[in-house]
C-alpha cells in the first residue's frame, strides 16, 4: 500500500475509534446500562457478544471497502483501460458464504445457550416478594401483599427474590426499568410475570417502553432498591394510607397518585397542561362525581373532551387518599356542608 494510502485509511481508522471511544465513555447509547440483576447480566453479554462480532465484520468489510476504493481507484489517463473480466471463483465464493454462515450459528448457539438465564426463574426454589403492577394511561401503579399502593414508584428490599404480576387496565403497556432487567408487556385481559432479584441498593429508572398514547413520554417509573429492615419499616407504615386516608401515609398515596395520575395532564397546580385547568372545580370534592369520571373517563360524546378511565380497578382508600390530599393542597373547594334538618 502506498504511504499516502496508507494514511487515509489510518485517519478513517482513527476518527472511527475517537467516536467510538467517545460514546463508550459518555454510553452515548450504545451500551446498555451495568445490570443489578443476574438476568440482566445475561442480557447485557448476548449484547456485547453481537457488538462485538458486528462491529469487527463492519471494520473488516469497510476497511476492506476504503483501501480497494483507494488502491484500484481510476487514475488520470486510464480511462480506456478495462480491468481483468473475472467471471468467477468457485473456492472464493464458497469461503464468502461459508464465513457468514458459521459466524450466524455461533451467534444462534450461544443465544440458545443464553435465553435461559435470561428467562430463569430466579424465585423457582424461594418465596418471593410479589407485587401486583397495572399499567394505566399514564402511571404504573404498584400494590405490596400488605395492601400498601404506589404510583410510578416501586420499592424492594435488596437480595430479595421478587415477582412482578403485570396486568394493563386499558391498553398494552411494557414495564422496563435497563438496569434491573429485561421488558415486560402489560397486556389487558393476560397475565404476565417478571422475576428478577436486585442485586445493589439505589435507584433505578425506566419507562414504559410501548407506545400507549399521547403522554406515553411521561409514563416513566422508578425502582428503588433498599435494606430489608428499611423495606419492612416503609412498607408496614405505608399500609396505613389504605386504613386512614388522612394520615401522613394517605396522604403521601393522594400525592402520589395527584402527582402521578392527574399533573401529568392537569398540570402539578391544576394549572391545565395537556388536559384542562382544574383547580378549585368542584368535582375534585364531589366523591362520586370524581368516582365516575376517574372509573368510566370520558369520551367527548356527552361531555367535551377526552379523558381515559385513569381510575378503573382503585380501591376505595386510593379515592378517599386522592381526596384528602386535594383538600390539604388546596386544589378542591371544601365540600359542601350536609343538612340534617330537624322537625319542629
């Protein structure tokens, strides 16, 4: 290869490894996100596995490509020269197809391999901790064995085997949090479980990961992983919002479920958003005036705009949590004071 040939490749090379480097260290997406989990360790070595092997047949095949552009390129005063007419190599052809080949197999073998420590059942000889998910437009809404309820927000204890229940109240929704493990469809009327046991204490986030409407951007979720006495603690104190909803506890699950299931479309103010302004209406104090909206939506047909069912499938604490917080933010008017007429 000449020197000046020599050189362009060289740079090519250089200016493709600079990037490279670059991305690596910023993980400009092109690495996925170190695994607190065994089965998402698995996914991230099927991944670099497939890298690896595309990006070296990449480097191969293009910088094969650039020195044949280079070396064999038309030169001034040649322009009437015909190269050899090469009508074929059977040996050649054979390798060409062959390499490609064997390079998919072992690819195949060694997903083969992989899958099932992507899709082991971590909690197959264990009790794990199970936690029922609904996907709703647009919040996850996470309910513990005690009954405690959170939204968008998941805590587990560390070096816990857990089991995810996903379910989607309307329509098909994909818990995935990159860190923890692989996605997972919520899907109405079917069932699905993710199993999985964190492996460090921190948080952790995701988003849902299937298109599922107009504010699927804002469909986001977070894992935190703690201790297991902190787990305990935090999880037999949250279990009271279902019995009190003005307790600290019900409070925090009617802001959760304010911030969480209304701001995103109403704005954090009620200020309106997406949605209307809502602040200070009295439906936010009508109980069951917000039960049926929160249950049945509205679909533009008997009143004006639209607004999915956000609420199907709540308990009555999650309500009553709902509307203890609007009181205490001052978003809803006070409820009307009841008569008890007496007879004279």
């Amino acid at each position: 290869m000449r020197p000046r040939t020599f050189a362009l490749v060289a740079a090519c090379v250089a200016v493709t490894l600079i990037a490279a480097a670059g991305a690596w260290a910023g993980n400009g997406g092109i690495a996925p996100p170190d695994s607190v989990t065994k089965s998402g360790s698995a996914i991230n070595q099927l991944y670099w596995l497939v890298i690896g092997i595309t990006a070296a047949i990449f480097l191969i095949v293009e910088g094969t490509l650039v020195v044949f552009i280079l070396r064999y390129r038309r030169r001034p005063g040649t322009s009437d020269v015909e190269g050899p007419q090469v009508h074929g190599n059977t040996r050649l052809e054979i390798i060409w197809t062959a390499i490609p080949a064997l390079i998919l197999a072992a690819i195949v073998i060694v997903t083969i391999i992989k899958v099932p420590a992507v899709n082991a059942d971590e909690n197959a000889s264990s009790d794990p901790l199970v936690v029922n998910v609904v996907g709703h437009q647009f919040y996850w809404e996470y309910t513990y064995p005690n009954g405690a309820v959170t939204v968008d927000t998941l805590r587990l204890p560390v070096d816990r085997p857990v089991r995810l229940v996903l379910n989607g109240a309307d329509v098909i929704h994909s818990w995935w949090v990159p860190q923890i493990t692989g996605k997972r469809d919520a899907i109405p009327g079917k069932t699905n479980t993710l199993d999985f046991t964190p492996l460090d204490v921190g948080t952790y986030r995701g988003q849902c990961a299937e298109l599922c409407g107009v504010q699927h951007a804002v469909m986001y979720t977070s894992v935190e992983v703690i201790p297991q006495p902190e787990y305990d603690r935090w999880v037999a104190a949250t279990a009271t919002g279902q019995r009190d909803p003005t307790s600290a506890a019900g409070i925090e699950l009617g802001r959760q479920t304010w911030e969480g299931v209304c701001a995103k479309c109403h704005g954090l103010d009620g200020q309106g958003n997406y949605g209307p302004p809502i602040a200070g209406n009295s439906l936010l104090a009508d109980r069951d005036g917000l039960y049926q909206l929160l249950n049945k939506g509205q679909n533009g047909e008997t009143l004006p705009g639209y607004m999915p069912a956000v609420g199907e499938g709540w308990r009555d604490a999650q309500l009553n949590a709902l509307l203890a917080y609007l009181q205490q933010a001052k978003l809803a008017p006070a409820p009307a004071a009841t008569s008890t007429g007496q007879g004279g």
